[in-house]
C-alpha cells in the first residue's frame, strides 16, 4: 500500500506492506531519494531512537505520539499510521535545542544505559500533556508502562517532576506529607 503520514515534520510517503510492524516501518524505512540538480540526494528519516525492547507492548521503549496520544510502535501496524502525525523523542526536540524533558533526565542522571530514555521521554511528554502538575505517585503512574532496568526510576520521577515545577511556576507537583515511595528497581 501507499503510506502518507508526517514523521517528526516531515511528510513521509512510501510504499509499505500494510501488515508490516510499525516499529520496523520507522526505524528501518523512512528514507526516499530526490534528484535535485545532477545530485541524487536519500532523505534519511528512518527513526532509531524508536526502540524495541520486548517487542510486545510490555517495556515501552518504542513509544511514539500518534496525533498526540502515546502509542507503541511495536503493537501497531504501518497502516495505522495513514494521514496521522507521528513524533518520536527526537522530535520532540533537538541536541541544540533540547525538550525541556529531554534537559531535565541530563541534569538529573535519569539516564544510564540511555535504552529505555526515548520511550520515557515520550511518555513523559504524554503525562505533561494531559496532566501539566502531576504528584509523584501520578508521574510514577503515567509512566508505569515503561521500564527500565538501570536508573531504579527515582530520577527520572525527578526530572519529569522538575519539568512539571518549571511547567506549573510552582511547586504544586510535591505531595504533601509523602516520603519518597520509589524503590529502586521496582516499576515506577
Ligand atoms: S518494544 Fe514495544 S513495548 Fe516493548
Ligand atoms: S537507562 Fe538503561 S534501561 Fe533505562
């Protein structure tokens, strides 16, 4: 089938097998060839920071915005991609330009082997979005469908709470009265 969807905008069309694993679509096909001038010039898209972790919607780290809403790229099909606006973390913002998201898990050493950040960073980004002054427990929460194996989440509720503080002008993410809860090696 012929797919037309804007990946982190950029408009895409390519030819795809509509069954084909939306995850292989962005992280191995988004690339097209122009001839500007004598030069054929490839268009690389192709999305890498779309991780696969387990491959069946368990670790979240192939998280992706579809029209806004936090998807897994691993559990949809290229298909369902037609005429929607896809953002991946490289998307959401760039080495110079940084999301504030993507500022805040630097500052606070909410990475370490970096394999589950784009995914978190995604459902960060998601949570904010939906809820701009989360509690702890609701940041721990929204991202409850993504793992990682190395940070024991403490910091990256961190970051994302920071984030919140600075969205909110306040500190309105605290909850009052609550010690820290996160364990470490426990799911957020
Ligand atoms: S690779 Fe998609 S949820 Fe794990
Ligand atoms: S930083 Fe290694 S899996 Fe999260």
């Amino acid at each position: 089938m012929r797919l037309s969807f804007i990946l982190n905008g950029h408009q895409v069309v390519l030819e795809t097998a509509p069954d084909r694993r939306a995850i292989d679509l962005l992280r191995e096909d988004v690339t097209h060839e122009d001839l500007l001038g004598f030069d054929l010039v490839c268009h690389d898209h192709r999305a890498l920071e779309v991780k696969e972790g387990c491959g069946t919607g368990e670790c979240g780290a192939c998280s992706i915005l579809v029209d806004g809403v936090h998807r897994l790229a691993c559990l949809m099909l290229a298909a369902q991609l037609e005429g929607r606006e896809v953002v991946t973390a490289a998307g959401l913002g760039t080495q110079a330009d940084p999301h504030p998201l993507q500022r805040a898990f630097a500052e606070h050493g909410a990475v370490q082997c970096g394999y589950c950040t784009p995914g978190m960073v995604v459902a960060a980004a998601a949570l904010l979005e939906q809820n701009p002054a989360p509690t702890r427990a609701e940041i721990r929460q929204g991202l409850s469908g993504n793992l990682c194996r190395c940070t024991g989440y403490v910091k990256i509720v961190d970051a994302v709470q920071a984030v919140a503080k600075d969205f909110a002008g306040e500190d309105s993410a605290e909850e009052p009265g609550a010690p820290c809860a996160e364990n470490e090696g426990e799911r957020p």
